[in-house]
C-alpha cells in the first residue's frame, strides 16, 4: 500500500496548509498584535481579574473531583461487572457529552435557574462523566481479577486492595482523564454564560467581554495566552508516562449478581447525566405546568423574529455547517490517517487545536481576517471551516486506530491476485474504514451543532447557529422567548441524538 500513503503525504500538504492558516496564523497574530509584557502584569495583579482566576480554578478543581468522585463507581461496575446493560448505561452517560453544552445548560437552569454555583458544578459533571468513563473504563476492565482476589484472601479491605492494586493500574488513564476534564471545566464559556448569571465570570467568558464588549483586545489577548500556558501545563501532567505491569492485563470482566450497591453506581452518575435533557424536553411542552405546543408555534410563527432569529433558518444553517464540517474533517483526517507518518509527530501538530481554547480562537480569526487579504470574517464559508479545524483532532483519533487494525494480510492476498493499490484500497480499506468513518463524521456534526465558543465571535444575522440563538432567547426575557428556547434545545436533542 505504499502508493497510497505516498499519495496520500502529498495531499496531507491541503489539510495541514489549513490548520496553518485558520489556527497557527489567527493564534501567531493576536499574540504578535497585542501580546505586551505590561498587559501581561496588569491582568496578573489586576484585582477583579483575580477573582476571575481564583473562581475559574477552583470552580474546575470542584467540578473535576466531583466528577472523578461520581465516575469511577460507574466505571468500576460497567467495567469489572457482568452486568446485562453495562453497554446500553455507558451509551446514556456518554450522550450529554456529546450534546452541545448550551442544551445541557438550558436544561439545568430550568431546574436551577437562580442558583448560578450549583448549576455550574452540575453541568460540568454531567457533561464530563464520560471522559473518566470512555478513558478509565477499558483500562479498568484489563485487570486481572485475581490479583484483587489474591488481595481479599490475604486480608486486604476493599480500600486496600483499590490503593494497593486497582489504582496503580489505572492511574496513568485516571490521571489523562482528570486533566481533560479540569480542562473542560477549565475553559467552560457556553455553560458560564448560560448559568453563570452577570456575577459570576471565568477566564473563557472574561476573554469574550474584554475583547467583544469593552474592546480590551490587550487584556483579551493576555488571558487567552495565560489560560493557554495552564493548558498546556495540565495537558503535559495528564499525558505524563506511568509505570505499569501490562502483565498483569489478561483477565477482563467478572461476573457478578447485581447488588444495591451496584445498581446505585449506575442509577445515581446516569440520573445525574440524563436529567437536564429530560428537562429540557418536558420545559418545552409545559408553560406554568399545564401542558402546551406554544413553544414550537412560537418558535416557528415568527415570535422570535423580533430579537433576529429565524428557526427555520437557523436550523438550516446549523445542518448546513454540520454537513459541510463532516465531509471535510472526516476527509482531511482520513488523508492524514493514510498517509502513514510519524505517529508522534502528527498527534502533537493534530492536537494543536484541542490545546487552545475556541474563544481564544475566535479572538484570533477576527483580529486576522478583518483586512485584505483576508478580509474574510463575515463570510459564511468561515464558521464551518472553523469547526473543522476544532473536530479534525477527533476525526483523526477515531480513524487512525482503525486504520492500524486493517491486518497486512489483507493487502498482501489482494496483490497476489493481482489487485493494484487503488483497488485494494477501494475494495478492502474503505469498507472496513465504513464504520470507523461513519463515527468519525458523526463526531464532526456534533461538534459543529454544539460549537459555541469561536462561533460567537463569527456568528451574523445570516449565519446564526442554534447554540447561538439558544443563547441569544434565554437572554431575552419572557415566556415566549423562554419556550422557544427549550422547544429549539429539544429539537437539537433530536437531532443530535440522531447523529449519535
């Protein structure tokens, strides 16, 4: 198959020309403009800008082990249990993750809509309990079960046998995990802004005011590169190497008759996760408890139109962008995947994006694409290409493992009858490749549905998404704008659950 990566490091020249010129530029540019040492000084001693920091980290740090906390009994039963629906409680837990957060947030502030700190921290554990899940979990279920035996035999208490032989084999994974989801917590903009009420303000949310609000692009600039200096620092102790036995990986899952403890691992982190969508549909058909479509006709009538949105428009820009941002991340991170590099390279050049915040991206696009040659930003084309570049690293990870499973084989007995590269590839690679690109497009679309941060900063009259225009109801007050806005998150529930 060597014509075909050989091919295929040729065209990879398109997709990373991309990310050069709609990341790497925007980022270098805003820190060339406006990156100044005393900006710097100022927005580190700046009193109210502390708070900021000060509520920003420990909001993350308490988000981050109630998470933890909620997580692991969940993952411990559906990874170590031989419980029926193991898989079906992992595929519910994993939805809220992949909602966009502007719906996961609509749904608790109808539960919580006055108690800005508690919303926050259940939003951010209901939207994150997966990663620990989806990362911890195959790990977990790795583990020799007789070694925890062994240590029951000998006397060890079940906290014991956690410290002594669990948790030095999952820690590495543990550790990875915790760090992505302080980082989610971290850099949390759609959810602050959603819950967070005017009193209380992170870092993402801070960077949007200075720079849109107050036009403060100095200080916008100057937290952006210091939140970018704590994520880079979290991300390296994340993926920082741990020394396990892989030996010791080679009996997966027991079996086990359910107990109340069991069940409560699973019914408490799922209640926890699934409950603000739930709410969200029931707010939607229910206006001061009695039973309405009002929302939906409201939403669709024209109601909404007095504060510029448009339903039917809006969900056709939303499907629009969610198409286009599909084909061409999943096409960008297939031609990347088959070129076969360096894999080490290539995931620190991909995982770029995942390393700087998307309102710090935002930031960056329309500082750089305000003036020839680039006068680009109120260009519709732009947001989806925007959230290209935000879903490649994704695409890129789900198709890459995929593509190294595709035994050597294969293409050997494809060739020895007489197949070329190109018919090899059509007819064996591609069609195992189905299923991985299937998920890797689906993936996209609901990153590009949910996508809140950078397209705050892109978004216009006529490239409204429904994340911003979710946004945009719940800040208007009224019944009317309020319905519309559960009726609009119940409709992307759908959608999205679709995709899923």
């Amino acid at each position: 198959m060597q014509p075909i990566a050989t091919t295929a490091r040729r065209l990879q020249t398109l997709p990373f020309a991309a990310l050069a010129l709609f990341f790497a530029l925007p980022v270098l540019t805003i820190v060339a403009k406006f990156a100044r040492v005393e900006n710097l000084a100022d927005t580190i001693t700046n009193a109210s800008l502390r708070s900021v920091w000060w509520f920003t980290t420990w909001q993350a740090t308490l988000s981050t082990a109630l998470t933890v906390a909620l997580a692991l009994p969940f993952t411990w039963v559906t990874s170590r249990r031989g419980f029926r629906f193991n898989r079906t409680a992992t595929a519910l837990i994993t939805v809220p993750f992949l909602m966009p957060s502007v719906v996961v947030a609509t749904g608790i502030r109808a539960m919580l809509p006055n108690a800005h700190v508690p919303a926050i921290l259940w939003a951010h554990v209901a939207f994150n309990v997966a990663v620990i899940v989806r990362i911890v979990g195959p790990r977990w279920a790795l583990l020799d079960s007789t070694l925890e035996l062994t240590a029951a035999d000998l006397g060890a208490s079940p906290l014991r046998t956690f410290a002594s032989v669990t948790f030095p084999h999952i820690r590495g994974a543990l550790r990875n995990a915790s760090a992505l989801v302080f980082l989610y917590c971290f850099t949390s903009f759609a959810t602050v802004a959603i819950l967070g009420g005017i009193s209380r303000r992170t870092i993402e949310s801070e960077i949007f005011t200075q720079a849109v609000r107050l036009g403060n692009t100095g200080t916008a600039t100057s937290l952006a590169i210091l939140q970018a200096v704590v994520i880079v620092i979290v991300l390296s102790l994340g993926a920082r190497n741990t020394n396990t036995d892989d030996s010791q990986t080679i009996n997966p899952t027991t079996t086990a008759h359910p107990t109340f403890t069991n069940y409560a691992a699973i019914v408490v982190p799922l209640a926890i996760a699934v409950t603000p969508l739930i709410a969200v549909i029931t707010k939607s058909f229910f206006i001061n408890n009695n039973f309405s479509f009002n929302g939906y006709k409201w939403l669709f009538s024209g109601a909404v139109e007095s504060v510029g949105i448009s339903a039917t428009s809006t969900l056709f820009t939303s499907a629009t962008f969610a198409l286009a941002c599909a084909i061409l991340a999943t096409s960008c991170a297939l031609i990347i995947a088959s070129a076969r590099n360096q894999q080490s390279v290539i995931n620190t050049m991909t995982a770029l994006p995942l390393a700087v915040s998307a309102v710090t991206l935002g930031l960056g696009i329309i500082i750089t694409f305000n003036q020839s040659p680039f006068n680009w930003r109120g260009d519709r084309w732009l947001i989806p290409v925007i959230h290209s570049v935000i879903a490649l690293p994704l695409a890129l990870r789900t198709i890459t493992p995929a593509l190294n499973a595709i035994p050597a084989d294969l293409h050997d007995a494809s060739a020895s009858l007489g197949a070329n590269p190109l018919r090899t590839w059509w007819k064996i690679d591609l069609p195992l490749l189905r299923p991985a690109l299937t998920k890797a497009a689906g993936l996209c679309a609901a990153v590009s549905l949910g996508e809140f941060g950078a397209t705050s900063f892109l978004s216009r009259s006529n490239s409204t998404t429904i994340p911003i225009a979710i946004g945009q109801l719940l800040g208007h007050p009224g019944t009317v704008m309020s319905q519309s806005a559960y009726a609009l998150a119940t409709l992307t529930i759908v959608a999205v659950s679709i995709l899923i």
